[in-house]
C-alpha cells in the first residue's frame, strides 16, 4: 500500500519501498494543498498557479531546481530513454521515461489513468509510467521494464514499482472494445447489476509488471480511486475537461 504524507501543507501519496531506496525521491499528487484545488496541469493551461504549485510539489519531494522532463501523453507504447534534460523544455511524445540521469524529474500527469513509477534497488535507474487503457492493451508496461533491462542491463527483479491512484474497478466501466483490446479477462469484473464490465487498471498493469519479471512483493499500489474520491484527486470521467491533473515524480538525487 502506498502512504498519505502530509509535507508543507501539501497532501501527497508515496511508497515506502521507493521511500528506503537511499539516493531515490517520489511522490503522487493529490488535489490536497492549503485549499482542494492543488493543480499541477494539464500543461496547456494557461494557469499561472499551474507552475507555482508545481514547483512547490517538487520542494515538498526535495527536488528543488531539478530539470522537470516533460511528455507530451498520447496514451501510446512509446517509451524515451533520457540521456539529457532536453524535455524539460520540448516535452517528448510518448508515455513512459527511462534515465539514469542524476538531479532530473521524470513526471506523468493523470487524472483517472494509472500513473506507475520505478526504480532499482541499487538507484541507478528510474521509469515513469502514464498507462491509460489504449497504452495497457499496449503493453507500455511491460515494454518499460524491458528497456530498463536492455538498456541499462537491470535485472527486473532488482526493482520496485508503485502504481499510483487512478480509476478503480470500483467506478471503471468499460465497453467489450476495451475488454477486446487489453485481451487479459482477469484483469475485469462483471457483476449482475453492472451493466458492463470494469476494468481493474492496477491488476492489470501489475500483470504486466510480473510478466516482465518483477517479483509481487516489489509492486506497490493504492486502492484509493480518483472517480470517487473527489475530496482527493481529480477525475476526467466525473468532471470533464474542465479538471485539473495530478502528478506522479520521481528522481535520482545527485551524486
């Protein structure tokens, strides 16, 4: 389970496995400040407050000044591997980062998709990972978790991964498309007085974190749903355009 932290009157989430990596820092955003509106996107608002809260996000997280890498989510299979901190000012089209830059924040926004954050033990590479349903049936996951293998020669057992607060199975109604397409019918539940199935986005994603290797005890996650939890995150399905995003970050501190 992840934990509710309370730092500079921001309310935020973490995983205490992630939190006992020595030279790792992370956190989940919640819509919680001094007031209930603490909004850290979406990026193409023209919200002032929007950057203010952020960087006071990241001060809470003990990331102060870090380079925030940015993607431009388009709810695909595309992982970046970051060697630099370009990002930061043209955000990358894709849904997942890989690094093992020092002093960078890797970052996802959501607001009812599953936000799900990586590291190794040993914190020598960090993923961040935006899994909407499209990029679940895609394996984003998975295609993560290879790539810090292929890249940086990390055994998946050697890391962690937290997912995120996101649309629980509680309130997820999905059509048969979308049990077409994840193609995994234990990741669904249908019950008599649901009318259509609904996907269990955690159980779904952490099938996939299992598959590419990464043992159960080192998958953390939160059955705190952003649908019904109002008084806590935000959610597109329960208010539309108009609502704010949360955040997921994590870093490497420097050496």
């Amino acid at each position: 389970m992840l934990q509710v932290k309370r730092i500079s009157q921001i309310t935020l989430l973490a995983a205490p496995a992630l939190s006992a990596i020595q030279g790792v820092t992370h956190g989940f955003s919640t819509r919680r400040a001094q007031h209930n509106d603490f909004r850290l996107g979406p990026s193409s608002s023209g919200d002032p407050i929007i950057p203010i809260n952020r960087a006071r996000f990241l001060a809470a997280l003990d990331m102060t000044g870090w380079p925030f890498l940015k993607l431009k989510q388009t709810h695909s299979d595309i992982v970046h591997r970051i060697d630099d901190t370009t990002a930061a000012v043209d955000p990358l089209e894709g849904d997942a980062m890989i690094t093992a830059v020092r002093g960078a924040v890797l970052s996802v926004q959501t607001a009812d998709c599953t936000p799900i954050l990586i590291a190794d033990r040993h914190s020598r590479v960090i993923a961040a990972i935006h899994a909407g349903w499209r990029g679940t049936a895609a394996g984003i996951v998975e295609k993560t978790v290879r790539r810090l293998s292929d890249d940086y020669s990390i055994d998946p057992a050697d890391l962690i991964a937290a997912i995120g607060p996101h649309n629980a199975v509680c309130c997820y109604e999905v059509g048969q498309d979308v049990v077409d397409a994840i193609g995994d019918e234990a990741a669904f539940v249908r019950k008599p007085e649901w009318p259509k199935p609904h996907l269990n986005q955690a159980l779904a994603n952490e099938r996939q974190l299992l598959r590419a290797g990464i043992p159960p005890e080192q998958i953390l996650s939160t059955n705190l749903c952003t649908q019904s939890r109002a008084d806590l995150f935000y959610s597109y399905r329960r208010e539309g355009q108009r609502t704010g995003r949360l955040l997921a970050a994590i870093g490497l501190q420097p050496s």
